[in-house]
C-alpha cells in the first residue's frame, strides 16, 4: 500500500471521528430533555412546549459554535494531511477543537442534569416561603389573602424564564 492511499485512510478515519464527535452532543442533550420531564413528572409540573423549544434553542447555539470549530479543524487537517502526504510529516489528522468543543458540551449537558431539579426545588421552596410571609400578612383580610394567592398563581417562576 502506498503512502497516498495510507494518508487517504486516515484522512477517511479522521471524518468518521468527526461525525462521531458532532454526533454526541445530540445524545447529551436528548439525556438532559429526558431527565428534565421526569422530573418535572415527579414534581407533579404541567409538561409544556417551552422547555422543547429551550432545548432546540440550546441545541443550536451549540452546534453554532461547533461548527466553527469544526472549519477551524478542517483547515488544519487538510494542512497536516498536506504536509503529511508531500513533505513526509508525521502529524496526527485530528479534530482536537471539535473534540474539545464536544466534550464542553457533555459536561455542560451533565451538569444540567444534576443540579436543575435541586435548583427548581430551592427556588419553589423559596417562592412559597414568600407566599407564606405574605399570607401571615394579610391573615386578617381575606379578599387581601386571596390577592396574595392569585398572584402567587399566576407568578412566572424563575427558573421557567431561562
């Protein structure tokens, strides 16, 4: 086998690489959207079209930044598999920033998965403790009681605005 057709395996072995590697944030991301409805369900919360429309906003924004990487990796490894094949280099043809980029991602997307729901459950936990300071408020006044209740009701929480 000539050196031609060694460079061109690598060089077809670097692309599998690289689909892989753009293939994994996708799985990230589907194990985050996963875990959110579930514990949504255990949290007994409406399941709605917002966080999917969250998640395809998200999926985007990253794959918007790998693609970038993923140019910046193709420039260099068509000057790596350049200089391997004409000049006798031994340079490795590798998606390194796509590959990094990918696993920023996984780390991101499983950081998400752990700390999401303690972070809904701290801030329900402080919405109702604000709901109770304004009932003892209003304990003497029931149309007052009943105003601090509606709001409450209808109130955005936090964590549903990001």
């Amino acid at each position: 086998m000539d050196t031609l057709s060694v460079e061109i395996e690598k060089l077809i072995a670097a692309g599998w690489i690289t689909a892989g590697v753009l293939a994994s944030p996708v799985f990230f991301i589907l194990f985050d959207l996963w875990a959110g409805i579930r514990k949504a369900r255990e949290r007994g919360e409406k399941i709605t079209s917002n966080g999917l429309r969250q998640t395809f906003a998200k999926t985007a924004r990253y794959y918007n930044a790998l693609l970038a990487l993923l140019i910046i990796d193709a420039i260099q490894m068509a000057g790596f598999w350049y200089m391997n094949v004409y000049y006798g280099h031994n340079i490795p043809v590798f998606p390194f920033l796509t590959l990094l980029g990918a696993i920023g991602v996984g780390i991101i997307e499983v950081k998400s998965i752990f700390e999401k729901a303690d972070d809904k459950m701290k801030q329900q936990a402080s919405d109702v403790a604000l709901l109770a300071g304004e009932l003892a408020k209003h304990k003497s006044d029931p149309s007052e009681l009943a105003k601090a209740i509606v709001e409450y009701m209808h109130k955005t929480p936090d964590y549903e605005k990001d």
